[in-house]
C-alpha cells in the first residue's frame, strides 16, 4: 500500500509550477500597479487643477504667485508674505504634502530643511505674474502643470525654480524640469480646461522643439497670447 503524502519529486514539481505562474503573473501586478499610480496621480493633478481654478475665481482671474512674485530671486517658504502656488492653494485644494505622486521616487531626496514642501508637480509660470485664465486661447491644448523632473537643472540655482518653469524661453532651458516617462512611457499633464493627459515629454514639446530657438505654436507649455 502506497504511503500517504507527497514524494520528493512531487514537492519539486508542485515548486516548479507556482514559480512558474509567480514569473508570469508577476509583469501583469506590476504593470497593474504602475497603472494604478498613474491613475492616482492624475487624480491628484485634477484636484490641482480644481483649486486652481478655485483661486482664480476668488482673485480676478488670475494665478498664485511664484517666488514671491520675484522670479530672479527664489524664497525661502516659511516667509508666510511670499508663498509659493503650492502653498496658497491649501484652502482651495490639496496642500504640499498632499501634491505627491506615489510613484516619484525622488521626492524624499529632494526635500531640504530650506524646502520641506517640495511637491511632485511643476507650474507653467507663463500663467504666474497676474496673467488672467480667460486670456488663454484653446484650454484644452494649454498645459498648466506637469510633473517634476528628477534633478535640478544648471540653470536653476534651487529647487524652488524647478517648482516652475519659464515656457517664454527656449526649449532647452527648461525641457529638464518636466519629468519624462514617470508612468511607464509617459507622464501626465494638466490642462487649462482641467482636464488631465498622459503623453510623453516629447509630444508636449512640438516637433521641433529641439531645433527652434523660441517655443513654437505646437508646444502645448507656450502661450504666446501671455507674453509680454
């Protein structure tokens, strides 16, 4: 009579298998993952988007500040007189700590003692400086805000300048500060008309962003209608 239990060969074969399904599965839960987080990041964008548009209703039109309303010269947050657009939105909207994508992995390393509001998202401060919303020609092409890049640039001394980024510049001077393919291949965006899409870097520059020494009309960042 056969005893009863497994023999060793069994056990390896039943091992084998759930490996087996465990390498398979394993690519479908991460990619669920990474989708989930995308999918809550573009939420938290939406809520932005949504105080945003909340403070503007409240102010004339217009957006929050940026650096104090001094753009050459960044501040220091805990000056309650000169706060940044993450900030003032907290009656409005999401605060600092609450403006986090899940899946920015460099946000930890960034905050400082100088900047413990560091925030996964970045402004178009072609809309700051008391630029009014209902200028903006075509809203639901219009960038607002996109996610952050990962590191400082050159040409911003702190990360209170990567916080936003001149669009009325050229391409190059700013095309770093956005992050590229933080969900998969592609990162999301906020529009004018709050609504929220997920492209690559590229396509929110244009075709020839990297050959035109101003911004051009494809850029979904430039308005020219907000230059002064």
């Amino acid at each position: 009579m056969r005893q009863m239990g497994f023999t060793l060969i069994e056990l390896l074969v039943v091992v084998a298998i759930i490996a087996l399904l465990v390498a398979i599965l394993l690519p479908s839960l991460a990619r669920a993952r990474s989708a989930a987080r995308a999918v809550s990041c573009q939420s938290t964008m939406r809520q932005i988007g949504f105080g945003l548009q909340g403070y503007a209703q409240n102010n004339r039109d217009v957006m929050p500040a940026l650096h104090g309303t001094n753009y050459a010269a960044p501040v220091v947050l805990a000056d309650p007189t000169k706060e940044e657009w993450y900030v003032i939105l907290g009656p409005y909207s999401l605060t600092p700590k609450e403006m986090v994508c899940s899946s920015d992995n460099e946000l930890s390393k960034l905050q400082t003692t100088v900047n413990g509001n560091m925030v996964s998202y970045i402004f178009n401060d072609l809309f700051a400086f008391n630029k009014t919303l209902s200028r903006v020609e075509m809203a639901s092409n219009k960038i607002l805000v996109s996610e952050r890049g990962d590191a400082a640039v050159a040409s911003a001394p702190t990360f209170f300048l990567d916080l936003s980024y001149p669009a009325w510049q050229a391409v190059s001077n700013w095309e770093p500060m956005i992050k590229d393919g933080r969900h998969t291949e592609k990162s999301n965006f906020l529009f004018v008309d709050n609504h929220v899409e997920a492209m690559t870097r590229a396509k929110s520059l244009g075709p020839d962003a990297g050959s035109a020494a101003v911004p051009t009309a494809p850029n979904h960042h430039y308005l020219p209608e907000l230059v002064q």
